[in-house]
C-alpha cells in the first residue's frame, strides 16, 4: 500500500512538502499561528487558549510569548512550568519534547526538517525528510539558539546564546558556540556565585537590586509592572509606521531614558525596561531587534545597529534549582561612539563595545570591544584594527567618486541644454 506523505514524515522519510494533506494542516495552523502574532504578550488568557488549539500539548504553568512560529504544531509537546520566550520558531515536521522547567531566550530556532543534499531530489518539488529533536527538563536555551534536526539536549543543561546546535548535548553539560560545544559541566561553584549576589538587606527593593547587580526575582510585582507597561508602549510604537519618523522619536521620548536628536528605532521592536535604554545623537535600531534590557543598555552617538541585534543584559543562574525560582540578574551594555554592529549579531551583558569598532554580521559579543577594531565570530574575536590606511583608502574612493559624479554631470549637462533647446523649437513651431 501506498504511503501518504504524513506516513512517510512520521517515519523519517523522504516526502513532498507540498503533499495536499501536509497542506491543509498547515493552512489551519497557520492561521492560529497569525492570530497569536496579534495578541497582546500580557493578554496570557486567550494566549494560552490559542497556543492549546496550536501545540500538541502544553503542560501546567508553561507560558509562550507571542509571537511564534511553527509549521504543524501538532509535533510539538512542552512539559510544565516552561517558557519560551519571545519570536520563537519551530519547525516541526518532526516530533519536538521539551521538558519540564525549560527556560528558552528569544528568537530561539528548532528546526527538525533536512533537505536532501543532492539538488537533483530537490529540483522538481520541494522535498525533506525530518528528525525529530528533543530539550531535557531543567535545561536553559540561551536567545537566538539554533538547535538542528536530531539533536537531543540533556538535562540540566545550559546552552549559550547565539549557539548552534549540530550534535547531542550530554546532560548537565555548559555548551556554547557555532557550532556548539561542551566547554565545562554544571557544577557546586555555579550555586554559590549567585549566592555572593544575594543582598541580604530587606530596606532594597528588587529594583534597587536589579539596577545595582544583585539577584532579584523576575515575579517581583514591580519588576514585573514596569515590563508590562513597556510592552504595552512598544506595542503602541510597532502600530506606527516607520515613515512617521518625527511622530516615533516623539513618542520614544515619552518612555525611553534618554533619545537624542536624530536617533530612532524602527519596528518590529521589543524591549522590557523603558528606564534601561539610551540613546545618542542620530543612533539607528533597525528592523526586528531585541532587548532584553534588564540593566541598562547606552548607545553613544552615531551607532548603526542592523537588523535582528538582540541585547541581552539579563542573566540566569546556572544551577536549575535557582532558575525555577525565578531568579536573575543583570549587567549593563555599553556602545561607544562611531560603531556598526551587523545584523543578526548578539550581544551579551556586561559587554563594552569601545568607539569605532565593527562588530560583524552573526557575532555573538561575550567580551569586551576594544576601540578602532572589528570583531566576527561566534564568539567574537578581533579580526584585525582599522587604521589610518582604511581611512586613506575610503577618502580617495570619495574622491574618486565625486571626479565620476562630476564627469557625468558635466557630460550630460550639454546635452540636457541641446535637448531643452530643441524642445523649444518645437514648441515655436507648434505656436
């Protein structure tokens, strides 16, 4: 008997994404999938009431943040007390487990479909086959992870963001990088080092302790009012359009620290704490970045920030037991004057990025910048200074464009002249 295309996905074989009954079940999710893009993050009821028509199962107290992706939606089975936060993704044309107490950051990916490698299997239609991948219990998946078809991540695990995961991660393991690595194990040290930033001192709030680096709860009242009011901003700011632009600096001046003259941010746009971000003269956030801005995150003057940066200054425990009490702190971010950093890069609390510098596209930021330099790589790493020479170099290209510009301009500008002029003529005889 002949297989369906559903048959085949289940059992890891080669399939037509395009088969009618893959089709149909997608169209339905896709349109639940669209629906919870709309809602409020804070609307948790009818959140919770579509992601139960979207997921195969979500266990008790799991939250997912809207908005998020999956193609199926019926593959995918999350344990209790689980959070997946912000723009996540996953494509499940295979089985996707995540576990008990998993902590997942933003713009997380979980893809399980492979296409063959063999363009002639892909040239006519569209086909994959799919494995299935799986989160243990406990586990914290730092933002931006991008965890690849057939992998499975143990227990009590911690996965550093910006990371890609090709390969199994044994439980109770610390991995990080691209592609991503076991560097140590969880161990007895990680639970007292979150013990030395606790302030034993009931006169500060967990404000003061946010903001002065201790540990603090992410359930504490105020904490968690100040980020409901902040969303509740940027969602108003993501309805503007970005061609509004005096409109959008105006209403950013409302709520942010600090933005100065010439800066903006376009939308989409996500941030939790309007007190932690500043901004300096003519600075620019492009589409579709994060921040999860726990402490402060100051950008100088002239700072070109590209597409999908996440800033992350808030950080978990290492020990899971601390995490599930919903523990964290934070460090702040500092950018200089005069840098670019390149879309899809990460940046990581604590982090000084100095005047001048290049962060590439894709970096992953876990350490000081040093000025004048340009760093790529996950994680970043120097890749040479910018000198003197660049500049040199930059100026006569100005140079010799303005000579072309001018060249072109003094070509046409005689001909223009012969064009008006014959224009005229006709226009005489017509008279």
């Amino acid at each position: 008997m002949t297989k369906t295309a559903r048959q085949l996905q289940e059992e890891g074989l080669l399939y037509d994404v395009f088969e009618q009954e893959l089709t149909d079940i997608k169209d339905r999710t896709y349109g639940l999938v669209s629906e919870l893009s709309r809602v409020s993050h804070f609307d948790t009821e009818y959140v919770m009431s579509l992601v139960r028509k979207i997921v195969a199962k979500i266990g008790q107290d799991s939250y997912i943040v809207p908005p998020f992706r999956c193609d199926y939606g019926d593959h995918v089975f999350i344990g209790n007390n689980t959070y997946i936060n912000y723009n996540c993704c996953f494509l499940d044309s295979a089985k996707v487990t995540i576990g008990d107490y998993v902590y997942m950051g933003p713009n997380c990916n979980i893809f399980t479909p492979c296409h063959p490698i063999h363009y002639e299997l892909r040239k006519e239609k569209v086909t994959e086959y799919a494995l299935p991948v799986t989160v243990g219990s406990h586990s914290w998946i730092g933002g931006d992870v991008v965890i690849t078809p057939g992998v499975t991540i143990g227990e009590n695990c911690v996965i550093g963001a910006g990371s890609v995961v090709t390969k199994d991660i044994p439980d109770n393991s610390i991995a990080v990088g691209n592609p991503c690595k076991v560097i140590r194990q969880v161990n007895d040290k990680d639970r007292e080092y979150i013990n030395s930033l606790i302030l034993d001192d009931e006169t500060k709030d967990s404000k003061y302790k946010q903001e002065n680096g201790y540990v603090y709860s992410a359930k504490d009242e105020a904490i968690f009012n100040i980020v409901k009011d902040t969303v509740h901003y940027v969602e108003i700011l993501n309805k503007l359009s970005n061609s509004e632009i005096q409109r959008r600096r105006d209403f950013l001046r409302t709520f942010v620290a600090k933005l100065d003259e010439g800066a903006m941010i376009n939308s989409p746009f996500y941030m939790e704490f309007a007190n932690h971000l500043e901004m300096g003269v003519n600075s620019f956030i492009n589409y579709d970045c994060i921040m999860l801005n726990n402490a402060m995150v100051k950008l100088g003057d002239n700072v070109l920030v590209g597409p999908k940066v996440s800033f992350y200054t808030a950080i978990h425990p290492i020990d899971a037991k601390q995490r599930e009490q919903w523990l964290v702190y934070a460090k702040p971010i500092t950018v200089e004057d005069n840098v670019w950093i390149g879309g899809s890069a990460t940046i990581l609390g604590g982090v000084t990025i100095g005047k001048n510098a290049i962060v590439g596209a894709g970096a992953v930021v876990t350490k000081d910048v040093e000025p004048n330099t340009i760093v790529v790589g996950n994680p970043a790493r120097v890749l040479r200074k910018i000198t003197a020479e660049d500049s040199k170099k930059y100026q006569e290209e100005l140079a010799k464009q303005k000579d072309v510009n001018k060249s072109e301009f003094d070509y046409c500008k005689p001909h223009t002249c012969d064009f008006n002029h014959e224009l005229g003529k006709q226009n005489s005889q017509r008279i």
